[in-house]
C-alpha cells in the first residue's frame, strides 16, 4: 500500500477472481466459463468493425434493442455494462446508502459484499438454511433493497417465479434485484414480473451462456425511470463503458438464439450426467440449475480434493469459508472433459481410500 491511499479504501477486501494460470495447461472447471466458443456469426462480426476511430454509442442502441425485442421490452428498459460486476456496482452506488440498506444471502456470489463494503454500506447478509436454500419469510417486508443471485452461486439452487414474486410484493417500497447470470441453464426467469412491478431489476450477462466473459457485457432490465438513474450515473463516470468490438459480439450473439440454445442443451444434459456420476461415488451434489456443481466428496476433505484434481491438471474452485468448506464448485465442460474429470476424479478417491487403508495397519 502507498501512503497516497485514501483512508477510505485502508480496508477495502477486494474480490477474489478464480485462478486464470498462464504458464501449466489445466482443464478449467473452476470460474465458470462456456467450455464452448461463440458463435461463428459473433466472431464474424467482431472482424467486420470498422470504426475503431470513433467513440462507441454511448446508449449502446443497437444492442439495447436486439435484446429488448428478445424480453419483449422497450430499449429505454435496458442498460449495458462492462460485465454484469459493473452493472451490479452501478446498482449498488445509485439505489443504496445508510438509509437504503440492501441485504443478500450470507452464501453468494463474493462481490456482492466488496460492493457493500466499497461503498461504505452495512453487510446484511441472511443466513440460508442449513439445506442452502433461501427462507423466503427473511425477506419478507425486510425494509431494505433485497438483491438474490437466481439461481444463486455456489450453490446452484433457485427460486421458482412465485417465490420471487412473494418477495417483490412484500417488498413494494424498496428494489428487488435478481441476478440471472445463470438463467439459461434452467430456472425460471423474472423478467415477465417486469410488467406488473415497478420495484424489480434483473441483472444478466453474456459471460456465461453466451460465451462471451472475454467480451465484458452484463445488462439490467428495469423500468424507464430505474434505467433513466442508471444512464445518469454512467454518463457521469463513464460513458464509453461498452467498446464497439464488444457491442457488435453481443448484436450477433442475441440474434443467433438457435446456437447457444444448443450450447445450452448439451451443458445441462452434461451437467445431469456428471451429477449423476458423481452422486454414484458418494458426493453429497446439489440439484443445480446452473452451468456448474456443488458437491461434497465422500472421505476426502474439499481443500484436499481441490489440490489434488489440481495435480491431476484440473482446476475446480474452493472455497475456504465456514460453511462450505467441505464443498468444491465444478464447472461443466464439454462431454469429453467431463470424462477426464470423473476419471482423474475416481483415481483420487481410491489413492485416499487406499492411503487410509495402509495408515489404520
Ligand atoms: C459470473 C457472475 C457475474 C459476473 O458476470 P460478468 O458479467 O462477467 O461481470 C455476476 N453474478 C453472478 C452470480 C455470477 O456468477
């Protein structure tokens, strides 16, 4: 740290992306990227931008209304961000202060408590239930902004639409944002709720079902007015956050819906295959509705499985937090890769039975 830092930031805890290794070649299943590439059509259009002289469109018009047509909302409903984390970071600094708290399930998605923590609000974070899933009646005229990841990582459980609707009633004077960067791997989108309430906000992105986290590209949906705020706040610190490379990836890839439909189809069928697999070996594994797992070995301890698939060349994500120590959240790659995972996986499982076997003589 330099002396020149503000006060402010002493002690900021940044977030913690997954490892991205440069140098040793890995199979990565741990941050939660497509394991397959864009389509053709995105990577065609991407090539045919000509006009990297000139400032990008600062409301982003194009793709607002290629993705306003496929939610069957207006263009002056969405607003585009360098990645859903900037959209989210945006969220957080125009809607919340001391008087406008926002609460969060204590198990989700890392940033959500950077956010607060950056920007000087209190962390109320509501404890799942011991099964990690969501208790509804917490949020229930809880009198602060309520923001829920949906499904919700790691865990990779949902809330059905009524559920959130439940909350979004009981909830009429504050903001209920719902992240959907995982709703294309099942679960049941909030966006239709739009129409009939004014407090909703739902956050996506194209890192993960489109295929494009090197892109940088998340949006909200939300009413006029919230997304008219949102405008506000971006043209006072950013106005050129989406560059035109990015914009035309993004055109492309909502207008070739048949692609990553897909994509989508061969991920879930993957995912309830390694699931099943895995549940056969005796994992403890979630009923996820999302592009990952969170499953919980048999006999080995999460941070000594996570090491050793990492000497077998695959990486998976740990987290060393209390309640999900024991737990390890595997990305869903292609078919093949799955295979080796399982594979290197039962190697493992039968060296740590093994082991134990010759220690207990
Ligand atoms: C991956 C992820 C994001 C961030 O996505 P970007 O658009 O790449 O910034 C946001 N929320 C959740 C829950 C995520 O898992």
């Amino acid at each position: 740290m330099s002396r020149f830092l503000s006060k402010r930031l002493n002690s900021l805890e940044p977030y913690v992306p997954g490892e991205q290794p440069h140098g040793k070649k890995y199979l990565k299943l741990n941050t939660n990227e497509s394991p397959y590439p864009p389509s053709p059509a995105v990577l065609a259009a991407k090539n045919k931008e000509e006009n990297l002289q000139l400032y990008p469109d600062p409301d982003a018009g194009l793709l607002s209304e290629v993705l306003a047509a496929k939610y069957k909302v207006n263009a002056n409903q969405i607003f585009l961000g360098n990645g859903s984390d900037e959209v989210l970071a945006f969220l957080f600094q125009a809607f919340c202060d001391e008087d406008h708290e926002i609460c969060y399930p204590d198990l989700t998605y890392g940033f959500y408590s950077v956010f607060a923590a950056l920007f000087g609000l209190k962390r109320n974070e509501i404890p799942l239930k011991a099964d990690f899933t969501i208790d509804l009646g917490d949020y229930a005229f809880c009198g602060k902004n309520v923001l829920i990841a949906n499904p919700n990582a790691p865990t990779g459980l949902s809330l059905k639409r009524e559920e959130i609707e439940q909350i979004l009633k009981t909830n009429a004077e504050h903001l209920v944002i719902i992240d959907e960067a995982y709703i294309d791997f099942g679960g049941e989108s909030s966006v239709s709720l739009l129409e009939r309430y004014d407090n909703l906000i739902v956050v996506q992105t194209f890192s993960k079902s489109r295929s494009l986290a090197g892109a940088r590209l998340g949006y909200a949906i939300a009413s006029k007015e919230i997304i008219a705020d949102l405008k506000k706040l971006k043209f006072s610190f950013n106005p050129y956050n989406i560059n035109s490379l990015s914009m035309k990836a993004g055109t492309a890839a909502v207008l070739d819906e048949e692609y990553y439909c897909m994509c989508c189809e061969e991920l879930i069928q993957t995912r309830e295959k390694t699931k099943r697999a895995l549940r056969e070996l005796k994992f403890t594994v979630t009923n996820s509705d999302t592009n990952f797992l969170f499953a919980k070995p048999d006999g080995i301890k999460g941070e000594e499985y996570y090491l050793a698939l990492k000497r077998h060349g695959i990486l998976v994500r740990h987290f060393n937090t209390e309640r999900i120590r024991d737990y390890v959240r595997i990305s869903i790659g292609t078919p093949l890769q799955m295979d080796f995972f399982l594979e290197e996986t039962k190697k493992i499982l039968k060296g740590s039975k093994k082991m134990q076997e010759v220690i207990q003589k």
